[in-house]
C-alpha cells in the first residue's frame, strides 16, 4: 500500500500575509508513503538547494497525516533546519547544557548552506491506525526568528489522498439444483373421524365423518387421476385417546387404522398390497399440544404432569385426574380426547420426469410434483425479472427451502441489498455436505458483518476443498484484516 510522488511545488497556505514561508523554495521529491504491517513509513528526499534560510531564521518541517474526516491527526517526525548564524547560537546553548525538547526530538537538525546544493533522505515511521485510510499527507512549516518568536505558519498538501481503503470485491456463484432422477412426493393428511367410545367401526353418517371421507376420496383421487405419477404406497395410522390402559388402545388404535384400511380400498380403487397399516395407541403429542392451546383453566397443571411423566401413560393419567378433579377431567372427555380418537393418511407416489412445456403447465396446477432442477429450467425460459420468472422462484424457495441452490440464491439476494444479517441466518449452521459454495458464500455474509474470523473460517475450508471463488475471497479478507 503506497503512494509514490515525484515532486511536490504547491504553494503553503498560512494565516497572515506577512508571515514568512520557506516552502516554495523546498522541494519535497520521491514521496512514498507506505503501510508496512502495523506501522506507516513515510520516505522522501527534502531538497534546500532553492531555499535562502536567514541567518537567524529556524524552520521546523513536520509531515503530518490527517484523517479522512480531518478529525484527527498523526505527526511524523519534525526536521529542523536553522540559519547559520542561529545554528552556532543553538551549538553554543547544548555545550552550555541548554535543554531545547523540541530540538532534541527532532529526526534531524540542519544548518542550511545557503547557494549550495543539500537535501536530507527523511524517513520516519508511526503506529497504523485505521483512520488514516483515505487521508492526505500535509506538510506543516514553523519559522522562528531570533528569540524564539514566531514568524510563520504554514501548511501545504504533500498527497492527497493517501492510504486508499482497501474495498473487497466477493465472489459469489449460483448453485446448480441437483438432479433428482426419480422424484418421490407424499400427501399427508390427517383424518378427523369420530370414533365412538371404544370403538373402531366407520360410522358414515356419524358426528360429520360424511364430509371426513369425502375429503379422503378427493384427496387420493388428486393423486391417483394424474397420469404422470404412479402411487407406491398408501399409509394408514390410527391413534386413540388416553382414557383406559395403554396395552388396550394400543390395540383400539390398531384396529381402528384396519379398519379405515379397509374403507379406503373398499371406495377408491386402490390395489390393496399398496395399503401399509399401522398404529401408535395413544395420541400423547396430539394430547399436550391440543391442551396447550386452550383456555383450559388448569392447563399449565396437566403440561406439567405431560412432561414429567413420559415412562407409564396410564400412571401420567391418573395423576392428571387426581390433580384438576372430576369436573375438570370431564372437560378433557368432551373438549380434547374426541379429536384424539383419529387416523391419518400418507399417499406416496413417484412422478415421472417433464419436458419444459409440460413443467410450464404444471407450475401453475402442481408444482409440488416439479423438480427443483425442472423449476429452473422454467425459469430460465422467461426473461429474468417478469412475473413469470419471480413466481417460478418463489414455487422453488416454497417447496425447496432447504436445498443448497435456494438457499445460495436467497442468501446472495440478502446481500445485494445489503442484508448480510439476513443472509448469515439462512446459511448459518450449514455442511460441507450442502456444497462449499454455499460455504463461500456464507464467508461473505460474515466478511460483511464484520465477522472476520468466522469468514476466514468458512473461506479456508471451501478453498482446501476447491471451491476457487473461496480462493479470491480469502485474499480479498486478508487484505481487509490488514487494515483493521
């Protein structure tokens, strides 16, 4: 990092008219100012063969780097170079012991050789702050007369600006969906049916089943009527309410999953080695979250005997009934076991692949049964930025969250409108397993919020790994930690 000058020959500025200045007679040439770890040097050669120093003048020259905001300040070594006659003068003092702080600090004490040639090689170096970066590098000018009275102050621009900041360039790339050679898709649905008491027979006609069913039907019927997919298996649960012994609703539960089996193959057609049955006695997870959410006076008793008894459901149970009473368990038979006396279903099926204009029909009725792979196909058929482009990408970031292209592509999204807190919370937390461009791209999220280590992390093991974007970042990093 350095800024290299030739010759500098701008006229200083000072306060008063009739201040004197020497500075349009010194030469200030090969200027180079430089970062060199944690320190700033500055190199020149100050050239006097110009300047006539009265014989009772002292100059002080000071280069001095100002801040960007110009807020604040940081001198370099002073030179002083005296008049001849005040140079004998000082001589005599400092053999008389005579103590000049200012003198004894100085990088150098010149007496100036009027007419001949002479110049000083200054170097001096001070500690790296970052707000020197973007500063300018000024020369101040003190002259002082016989007695130590001022006259002249001056300052000219040496460089401007010095110490550019150093602005990354990331590198980011979109991530290529994986193919999916066979796609297999599930409907899960949850069948409220109401169960009497102790029973397992399908009541048609009973308690709102009618509607139940119809929506079983219609909904394997959505399936099976497409005739690009082929149903692999239809699996039925059957659950029961806590009320009675575990080993008996465990088998209540069971046949009450047997027998919606049977209804299903019985009215839809279905080849019944695709009907797999099986069943888990009482609903407990159902139990708790259904009593969570209701206004249950005593409900927060219940969650904790739920919690703290999850070996013995039958013990569990007796202890609810003890602790709220015989009114308020009646309220738990009317108002949560009845939804916990259900079935549910899963339809299973695999669909074949699509050409690009039957994946642009299909976007728009079933995009569930589309691949990523084939969602980006069609987008890529529409200009970027049209409404068909942007819904094509909302159906990938709705039915594919998780997969390594959405996330990539909603994560490098985050950072073109500069929200890398956002983009940090999507991939935080992924595996090399997801694909280190996904990594690279969640060190540039950290490399924005100011994350340096955990940036350098994520950039060191994608570009052992050969990710060559991980590469670039990393240098773009360490080039940025250098400035910190």
């Amino acid at each position: 990092m350095a800024v290299k000058g030739q010759e500098t020959a701008l006229r200083p500025e000072s306060d008063r008219k009739d201040e004197i200045s020497y500075l349009d007679a010194i030469r200030f040439m090969d200027k180079n100012l430089a970062k060199d770890g944690r320190n700033v040097t500055l190199c020149m050669d100050i050239v006097l063969d110009s300047a006539r120093i009265r014989t009772q003048h002292t100059v002080s020259l000071t280069p001095v780097l100002v801040s960007g905001d110009g807020t604040e300040e940081f001198p370099f070594g002073t030179v002083i170079v005296d008049g001849r006659t005040r140079h004998k003068v000082f001589m005599r003092k400092e053999a008389l012991k005579d103590n000049y702080p200012d003198r004894d600090s100085a990088l150098a004490v010149i007496m100036r050789k009027n007419g001949s040639g002479q110049e000083y090689s200054y170097v001096s170096a001070i500690p790296y702050s970052r707000a020197m970066l973007d500063g300018k590098l000024e020369l101040r000018e003190c002259v002082k007369g016989c007695v130590d009275c001022g006259e002249g102050d001056s300052t000219m621009v040496l460089e401007s600006p010095v110490l550019p900041a150093f602005i990354p360039c990331w590198k980011t790339s979109d991530i290529e969906p994986e193919p999916e050679p066979v796609k297999h898709r599930e409907e899960s649905r949850v069948a409220r049916l109401q169960f009497k008491w102790d029973d397992y027979k399908i009541l048609e006609q009973w308690n709102g089943n009618a509607a139940v069913l119809d929506t079983v039907t219609n909904s394997i019927a959505l399936v099976k009527d497409k005739d690009y997919i082929e149903i692999s298996g239809i699996y039925v649960a059957g659950f029961a309410s806590p009320e009675g012994t575990w080993d008996y609703n465990i088998r209540l539960s069971g046949n009450r999953a047997k027998s919606f089996a049977r209804y299903i193959a019985a009215h839809n057609d279905v080849d019944t080695s695709l009907l797999h049955v099986e069943w888990s006695g009482e609903d407990w997870e159902g139990f708790r979250s259904a009593v969570g959410k209701s206004d249950f006076d005593r409900k927060e008793e219940v969650l904790r005997i739920i919690d703290a008894d999850t070996t013995d459901r039958d013990r569990c149970e007796r202890q609810i009934i003890r602790t709220i009473g015989r009114s308020g368990y009646v309220w738990l038979l009317q108002s949560i076991y009845p939804y916990l006396r259900h079935c549910t279903y899963r339809v299973e099926y695999d669909v074949r692949g699509f050409d690009l204009e039957e994946a642009r029909r299909i976007l728009y009725t079933a995009p569930q049964d589309l691949s990523l792979q084939e969602i980006y196909m069609t987008a890529g058929s529409y200009e970027k930025g049209s409404d068909e482009y942007r819904y094509a990408m909302e159906m990938a970031a709705k039915y594919y969250p998780d997969s390594p292209a959405v996330k990539g592509r909603t994560a490098r999204e985050a950072l073109g409108r500069d929200d890398a807190a956002y983009a940090v919370s999507i991939l935080e937390g992924s595996t090399p397993d997801e694909g280190f461009e996904l990594l690279n791209i969640l060190g540039v999220a950290y490399a924005r919020t100011g994350e340096y280590g955990k940036a350098q992390d994520c950039f060191t093991e994608a570009a052992e790994n050969g990710c060559s974007n991980a590469s670039h970042n990393l240098g773009q990093l360490l080039s940025v930690m250098d400035q910190l």
